[in-house]
C-alpha cells in the first residue's frame, strides 16, 4: 500500500514519524510531507491553502514503485487537523483510492475553516502582526488543549517545536470537490482543539467512521492504534 501523510497547522512531517514507521514495518509505502508552505519558517515566504494543495499534489505525482511497493493501485492520503482541508481539495486527483481525515477539518464546498471550526474561545491561538498564527508560548494550556495524554516531559519536545502557520488559510473557502472514491473519518473523542461533536459533524456523509479514544495530537500519541487503522484501509 502507498499512503502519504499530511500534517497539520504549527507541527510538521515529524508528527507522523512513528505511524509512518510502523507502517514501513508493515511492508507499506510511506510518503510524509516534511512541511507545509503555510508552516515555513520566515514568516515572508509562507504560503497559503493553494500553496500547500500545490505542494501537496507534487507529493502524489511524486509517488511512484521504486520501493517495490505497487502503486498501481493508488494512494491512501490521510490528513490530520489542517492537513484535512488539503486533503479534501486533493479528492480528485487520479491517484488518490481512499481519502482519511484524523481530527480534521473537512469543510464543504464554499466553506472555510473559520466557518466550519466551533465558536468556541480559542485563547490558545496568538495572531501576530505579520499575518502569522502561533500556539501560546504557555505549555500548559497548548498541553491541555493539544495532547493532555502527553507527560509533561514529552510534550515539552512537541511544544518547543511548533511554527507559526499563514492565517490567511483559516479564511479561505474549501473547493472540496466530490470524491469518487471512499472516505474514512478518524474521530478523537477527548479532542480539545477540534471538539468531537465538530469533527462527528465534519464527518457527515463518510463511508467510515471510526473514533478513537485519544486528544488532538492522535498521531504523536496513539501512533499504533493508528497505524493499525490505516494498514486496514481498502
């Protein structure tokens, strides 16, 4: 199987690093996504939704059987938090079999993530000046909300890694174009950054819905239970 792994806002490709490998340790093909351009570095040179479909789709034209895994069959694309809204925008491309959305955004045609995201107060955002997002510099809050079933310890590694990522994504609407193929929805249940009745009504529709005992960062902290889920897609 050829899976490619996207992240979501103010993380990177090394949040999936244990999923991906222990899907390598299966016999799969994995395909991460190191960085988003909305997530880059100098704050100039982040891009926005369009940017980072584009990046994306240069992923899966990418993906190829040089491993020796058959891509014939197509691709297994999985979008965590953010990442799903990318996702979604790639339902159409040819190599894409099966679309996977773990606690993600997966916003309608015309629809944004502002539109789709809880109105609930999300202190745990900082905006800045230079049109850039930023998890609070407080840990304790960004654990609480992100990964309180992360040790302090752990979670401190996580926290001192975080980007800034382009706010202009949050505003602009989903294409979301029809998939042709099925679609499975991941839903944390102790999630705190997408609540689980938002994400139950972002999955409105999926051929799959499977939920799963975990906060936000599921990638980081559930990366076997979701492995699993991912070696059984079909």
């Amino acid at each position: 199987m050829q899976l490619v792994l996207v992240h979501g806002a103010w993380f990177a490709g090394w949040t999936w690093s244990r999923v991906a490998d222990d899907l390598r340790s299966r016999g799969h093909s994995v395909h991460v996504v190191e960085q988003l351009p909305s997530g880059a570095d100098d704050p100039a040179a982040r891009g926005d939704l369009a940017a980072d479909v584009a990046h994306v789709r240069s992923v899966l034209d990418g993906v190829d059987s040089d491993d020796g895994v058959d891509s014939d069959d197509g691709v297994v694309l999985v979008g965590h938090s953010y990442g799903g809204i990318v996702t979604g925008e790639l339902a159409a491309h040819p190599r894409v079999r099966h679309s996977v959305f773990v606690a993600a955004f997966r916003p309608s045609a015309g629809k944004s993530l502002s539109d789709v995201r809880s109105p609930h107060p999300v202190e745990w955002i900082e905006a800045r000046e230079d049109g850039s997002l930023h998890v609070t510099a407080d840990q304790a809050v960004a654990r609480d909300v992100l990964a309180a079933d992360l040790d302090e310890a752990a979670f401190a590694d996580v926290h001192a890694r975080r980007n800034g990522h382009a706010a202009i994504t949050f505003a602009q609407p989903a294409t979301a174009p029809a998939p042709a193929h099925p679609v499975t929805y991941v839903l944390c249940a102790r999630d705190r950054a997408i609540f689980p009745a938002d994400q139950e009504r972002m999955a409105t529709g999926v051929d799959h819905l499977v939920r799963l005992d975990a906060t936000h960062m599921a990638p980081l902290t559930h990366p076997a239970q979701l492995a699993g889920l991912l070696a059984s897609v079909r």
